[in-house]
C-alpha cells in the first residue's frame, strides 16, 4: 500500500456507547458467543461494543484503550467472523489477515487465545505463529498451505519477505485484514523499516485496524502510512486522559530510601508482609534481578527472574509457574532499559568480543512492560524506578486489571527523585486528590527497618558480583 494512495479525508470520531448491549445485540456469530461464555466472558467491554460492529462492517478503526479494556477481543471476535462466512473454497496464496505484534510474547498470547477460540467453535480454519529466530525451513514450512491467520512481530515478515518464503504477490492478492496490535510500541521497538517493506505490499482493499494504549506521535505516523479515513475509538473521558491510563482500583505509594538500603527495605516489605502476594518486582538491569533474587533466597524467599536473554520457552514456562501460583515473587527486568543498560555496559570497557556475545544473548523481540499477561498480580514494586513516565504507567499497568484491587510501591533514592516528580504532575494533581496520587506509604516504620538491618547488610555482602555473574550464568545454562 503506497503512501501516496492514501486518502486524505477526515477521519471519524466514535465514542464509546453507555447502553449496555450483548454480544449478540452487536451482530457477533453464535458460535463465537458461545465460545465465549465458555471462557466465562457474558457481555462486551465498551471497546467491544462500539469496535465489533464498526469491524464487521469493514471499516478501518483505530482504537486507544488501557491494557485489560478487551482491545485484543476487539479485533478477534470479527476478524474470526469474517473467516468463518467467507468462501473457504476460493484458492489463496498467502494468509487472509495478519496481526502484527511488537514481542514475541505478545505473539504467543494473541495465538493461543485465537486458537481457543477457534478449537471452540469447531471450525477449520489455520492459525500460525512466526518467530524471527526460525529457520527458513521451518518458516516455509508454518506457511504451507497457506494458513488463515499469521500471528508475527513485523521483523519476521520482513525475513519472510527477504528469503522468498512470503510473495508480495501472493500477499496483494491474499490478505484482507491487517491488525497492528500495541501500535505505540511497534515503531518505538525499532520496527518501522518492516513495516514500511511491508505495507508497500498491502492490497488497497485490506482492512487496517490500529490497536494502541496510548496516543503517540508513532501512532499517527503509523495511522497515515496504512489507514484510510478511519473510525477512531475514543473513550467517554476525553478530558481525563490519565484516569484512562492509571486504573483508579490502583494505589499507589512511593518509599524514600538510600541506594545502599534498596535490598534491606524490600525485605522488609516482603518478610514483614507488608505488601500484598503476588509480587511483580522491576528492576532496569538483568544483574540486579538476580543480586535480588540470590538476596531473597538467603531468606528463605522464592523468586524468579524474567528477562531478555532467557530463550522464549523458558520465559513462557516462567510465567505459567508464576500465573499458576508455584511463586510469588517475580523479577522482571524492564525491556528498554536492559538495552540501555547493557549498551552503557559495553560502552564501558567490554571487549569486542563480549559485546557480540551479549547481543546474541538479548532478544529484541522480548517485552515484559507491554506483551506479557502476568494474572492476578496484586502489587507491582519498582526497586529502581523507570526512566520515563510512561515506562512507570506500563509498569503499574501490570496490576488492577480487569476491575481487581492492586497497588504499587517505588522506593525512590535521592537520585531518583526528579522522575519521581514529573511522574507525581503526571497521575496526580491539588484538583485531582483522592485519585491517582502518589502517597508515601504508611505501614513501613523505621523501627521495622532497623530490625532487618544488621542480617540485611550481613547478607548483601555475601552477594557478590562474581556471585551474580555465576547464578546468571548457570540461570541461562539451566534454561538451555
């Protein structure tokens, strides 16, 4: 799809309806609402309910909403619909629609919530998944059919297209709806190259759906570049962007304390049970997850780590352990920030050699702020805070979802401070008091701390870096 066939007319704006309405009052296949209440899902979210029958319809919509509104149903539901009622004789070259995703986690879980679906409804139809580390072989292979629904982050397409496994020929004639899911992420993650070849190559009378948590300017540059006059999706609190980002079911409480005494206060939040279970800990380096991890193990705390270098079967069978309840404390180590950390490392002395290994360990593709559904996560710590305000709001986003109470704490050293300000203008303003301020949190007392500090300090120097390196090492071995 060239630039320059784009039409310029004026895009709509749609709000979100107030009547509630079922599924099937919005036109959605009884197969698929039966489906659904299988999967205990009896109504649509507003984003449903106003997305669906614009879908259906075959209209291009773009559509911002917090994670946990029900954008990937939004899509899914009449995505699938159209699939069921179209001519399932009529020869095809390529996929009929692709979703476009920015991690690979992301991926596995938009696949195995289209092939539940579908297992449900008992109907024929393929779905894939493609990873940008298989093999042309393997690639050729997953395609061979071809199938109906290719789940993809867009560096993988562009391999595909590359190595002649893909036609763009084949896909000018084929596809008829393109989703580009976590849009705000897709460029931002390095990918607007691919996804420039790529769109050079979508039919006109593709259907383009945008699904976005926040407004960017990528967004926009996104939505120019493969959208036409597009329905866009709006929330009834137009006025009041940050109670659409930061749920109000969401607490939030911040803690000032010296670099040094990090480990020493969360300790005391977790060992005095302070903080309710399961726990999402972020760090912004993979080093300090497992000084964390082999911190808390020396008390008897069982952890796990999540981060980029872990293969994605290991990450995905971390994350079932954790969302089954075999732990309750997890470490995960914010996406951007590894990469900006490590770089910084290399910058710093690492021979050649190291930086290549280490680029081959980290997967550019692995997001856990955006693209991991961690379940039932009651609060989220940030031992060292995130860069940028939006790092913080993706971060918390990881609990209160789906209506759940949740909470998040931040301990801020004295460098800190700066980011933690801007954030507080952010969420919370004097008119605002009540909802989304951060408070200091009141359940810590210094006595507390003081207690845990002479075994606290006793222990972190036993944790040392040739300490971590080790357990990381092995940590990677074992996954292997």
């Amino acid at each position: 799809m060239a630039e320059t066939s784009k039409t310029t007319s004026k895009e709509t704006e749609c709000e979100y309806e107030e009547e509630e309405k079922t599924f099937e009052d919005i036109g959605l296949d009884a197969r698929l609402t039966r489906a659904l209440l299988k999967k205990g899902v009896d109504k649509p979210t507003p984003i449903q309910r106003v997305g669906i029958p614009l879908i259906l319809e075959g209209k291009d919509v773009v559509a911002r909403a917090k994670t946990g509104s029900g954008k990937t149903f939004a899509y899914l539901l009449p995505l699938l619909q159209k699939l069921f009622t179209k001519n399932i004789q009529r020869k095809k070259l390529a996929p009929n629609a692709f979703i476009l995703v920015p991690t690979r986690e992301l991926c596995q879980q938009v696949y195995a919530e289209v092939s539940s679906l579908i297992e449900l409804c008992r109907v024929q139809l393929k779905v894939v998944q493609l990873t940008s580390d298989m093999r042309a072989s393997d690639l050729r292979a997953a395609l061979a059919g071809p199938p109906d629904v290719l789940i993809s982050t867009p560096a993988c397409i562009s391999k595909c297209l590359s190595s002649g496994v893909l036609q763009a020929a084949s896909i000018n004639d084929s596809l008829e709806t393109l989703v580009l899911d976590e849009a705000d992420l897709l460029l931002s993650y390095g990918y607007e190259n691919d996804i420039k070849t790529f769109t050079a190559h979508v039919p006109r009378s593709c259907q383009c759906l945008l699904m976005s948590a926040t407004t960017s300017p990528d967004v926009d540059k996104l939505k120019k570049l493969i959208l036409h006059n597009p329905f866009i999706l709006t929330l009834p609190e137009v006025g009041n962007q940050k109670d659409e980002i930061i749920p109000k079911n969401v607490q939030q409480f911040w803690i000032s304390c010296p670099p040094g005494d990090k480990l020493l206060y969360i300790l005391s939040l977790l060992k005095l049970e302070l903080v309710q279970k399961k726990v999402l800990i972020f760090t912004n380096t993979i080093d300090m997850s497992f000084r964390i991890k082999l911190f808390l193990e020396k008390f008897g705390i069982k952890s796990a780590v999540l981060n980029a270098e872990l293969p994605l079967n290991s990450r995905l069978h971390i994350l079932e352990e954790f969302n089954a309840g075999l732990f309750d404390y997890l470490i995960a180590t914010d996406d951007s920030q590894t990469k900006e950390n490590e770089e910084a490392k290399e910058s710093n002395g690492e021979s050649r050699k190291s930086k290549k290994r280490l680029k081959q360990k980290l997967d550019s593709e692995f997001g856990v702020v955006r693209g991991i559904d961690f379940k039932n996560v009651s609060t989220v710590i940030n031992f060292e805070m995130p860069k940028s305000v939006a790092g913080y709001v993706h971060r918390i986003g990881r609990t209160g979802r789906a209506y759940n109470s949740g909470s998040s704490v931040s301990l801020v050293s004295s460098d800190e401070m700066e980011i933690l300000e801007e954030i507080k203008s952010f969420v919370g303003d004097d008119e605002n008091k009540g909802s989304n301020l951060i408070a200091e949190f009141p359940f810590l007392t210094k006595n507390a701390v003081e207690s845990l500090r002479y075994r606290a300090e006793d222990v972190s120097k036993s944790v040392t870096k040739i300490a971590v390196r080790e357990s990381r090492a092995q940590d990677l071995g074992m996954k292997l």
